[in-house]
C-alpha cells in the first residue's frame, strides 16, 4: 500500500460514521448471501438411518425420508418429521422459513402479528416477513452492485471518450446525453414490462439504459481537465497511443472523483429496484423484495408491521450508503490526505 493509499484510509477510517457503517453493510452482504442457511424450511443438513443428506442444496423425494409419493419432501409435514426423529436427527437454520413458506398453522387471519414462530409477522399470503425481508434485501444489494458496476463502466467509458478527445465527438456525444436524459424513463418501463415477463436481468438491462449517464460528467470534466497536463502531451510526443494514454494516465486521475460517486450510485440503484416493486413494475409477482413488502403495506394499513418493518430497513439501507459515500469523499479529499 502506497502512502498516499495509507493516508486516504486513514481518513475513512477518521470517519467513525462511515467507518461503522461500512462494516455495518458489509455484515449485511455476508448474512443476506447465506440466506438459504439462515432462513429455510428445509435442514440445513439430515442424517437419515446413517446416511447425510442436504435439503437446502438438493431435493429430495418424500419416499427417501418414509414418505409414500416421489414429490418433493416437505420436512414440516408431521409423518416425515416423525419419521426423520425417529430415524436420524437433522440440522436446522435459525428460521425454519423461507420467502415462499406460508404459515398455515396460524389461527390468526393473515397478515398475522409478529409472534415466536414468526418474529416479523406474515405479509397477507401468510409468509414470513422476517425470511422475506432477508432474500429480499440480498436481492436488492445484488441488484444494486450489478446496476452500479454495468452503468459505471459504460459511463466512465463514454465520459472518457468525450474528454479526451473533445470536439465534435464530445458535441454529438452532449447533445446525445440532452436527448436521452429527456426520455420518459418510466413509460419505456412500462412498455417494456407489458411486452417481455419483467425479471432481474430484464431490469437490469432496461435501467442500465438510463443509470449509465450519472458519471459521464463527471468523468468527462476530469478528461476534459487532463488531456492538456504535460504528462499527456509528452506521453503523445513520445508516440503512446491515445488509448494507453487514456487507461494508464488519465483514468486513473478521473476515478478519484468517480470512486467517491459510487456509494451514492448503488444507493439510487436499490431505490429504483424498490420503486419499481412497489408499482408492480419490477420483480415478478411474489417475488421477495423490499418494494413488495412497502406496497402491502400500503395495502394493509391494520398490519402496520409491514409497513414499519419496509420503510426501517429501507431507511437504515440507504442511510449507512450515504455515511459510506460521506467516508469515501473524506477520504479522497486532497486537503484531509495531504495535511
């Protein structure tokens, strides 16, 4: 690490806001990637007259476990848990739901308060809440990182083109810009999503189209601040070719202010997934994700845990981004890394 690097996280780390947030996130990421081992309706492993088994990776007929049909086995079911007591034992998560489990044991009409079976409730299908609200916010943060990543390279990519190399190309490449940022963002959406069956990767294709203009300014100022410094003017009297000039000079200059974009970038990302939810634009129909969860309860206003429950970890989600941002802006700040 070099010295200019130590300063810079010595300035995050400074932050003690965004210094906790970040592990804050990044605890979120890990617990949300083993959703399958932390909420799940099936064990996480079983051992049946001496041989292993591992329902959460792998289905299993009933008939294995004592069952009488070739379906899938329902490990909730009484005969095949009495059976599995009787002949093994197994290993459970420590919510024994997933974000398709529904609760029929339930006397309560769903949506069902929070109760030792289900710490959040159940949304109006009867499924916990608690185990959605985990697959939905892997999904989200998922979502999130790949939307900022695509949209990132293909804008630093345009930014750079019209910095560098300016005149006409950096004029059709505005007016291309003025265009397209004129364009009804949400009526495409709505074309779209009534065309093709709306899905992750469908998403993230259509809102691409319209995140990746958030950094070209930005990066095309700093291109546009460069390309006449001395070291790039030597580097092309020396006969480099524009594009090694471009990568191994100049960009990394310009990253320094797109870097402390980012947080801000994947916060609008997980806003625009859970709007889309919230308007039944996004995400097929059941779903688990945090617009979902925000619309029901919107539609059950006597289950105010629904809504509650949406709009904190919303908060808290976008909230901690924000900190981070802050951190990272300290710490690419030359007047706090240079003193």
């Amino acid at each position: 690490m070099s010295p200019l690097d130590r300063r810079r996280f010595a300035a995050f780390r400074a932050n003690r806001r965004g210094w906790w947030s970040a592990w804050i996130f990044a605890v979120l990421v890990l617990v949300t990637l083993f959703a399958e081992v932390i909420a799940n309706d099936r064990p996480i492993l079983l051992v049946y007259d001496g041989t292993p088994y591992f329902p959460v990776w792998r289905d299993y007929p009933e008939t294995t476990f004592g069952g009488d049909f070739l379906t899938y086995a329902d490990y909730r079911d009484p005969l095949i848990a009495t059976n599995i007591a009787q002949h093994g034992w197994a290993i459970w998560p420590p919510i024994r739901n997933d974000w398709r489990s529904i609760d029929y044991e339930r006397v309560q009409p769903h949506p069902a308060p929070p109760s030792a079976f289900d710490l959040l409730g159940t949304d109006d299908q009867g499924r916990d809440v608690l185990a959605r609200l985990i697959y939905g916010l892997r999904l989200s943060i998922l979502f999130g990182l790949a939307l900022t990543v695509v949209s990132s390279v293909i804008g630093v990519g345009a930014g750079a083109v019209q910095g560098y190399f300016g005149g006409k190309i950096d004029l059709v490449g505005q007016r291309v810009l003025e265009i397209w940022g004129g364009l009804p963002q949400l009526l495409i959406l709505i074309i779209v999503a009534s065309v093709i069956a709306p899905g992750f990767w469908t998403l993230l294709g259509v809102l691409t189209l319209f995140s990746w203009t958030s950094l070209v300014g930005v990066v095309r100022a700093e291109f546009l601040r460069a390309r006449n410094f001395d070291y790039v003017r030597a580097a092309r009297a020396l006969g480099m070719e524009d594009r090694r000039i471009m990568v191994r000079h100049v960009l990394p200059n310009a990253m320094v202010a797109t870097v402390t974009f980012l947080p801000f970038v994947l916060s609008s990302s997980i806003v625009a997934l859970t709007a889309l939810d919230f308007l039944g634009l996004g995400m097929p129909p059941g779903s688990a994700s945090l617009g979902d969860l925000l619309r029901q309860g919107k539609e059950n206003l006597q289950a105010p845990w629904l809504g509650i429950t949406g709009f904190v970890v919303l908060a808290v989600l976008l909230s901690l981004l924000v900190f981070i941002g802050e951190a990272v802006r300290d710490a690419f700040d030359p007047r706090k890394t240079n003193s």
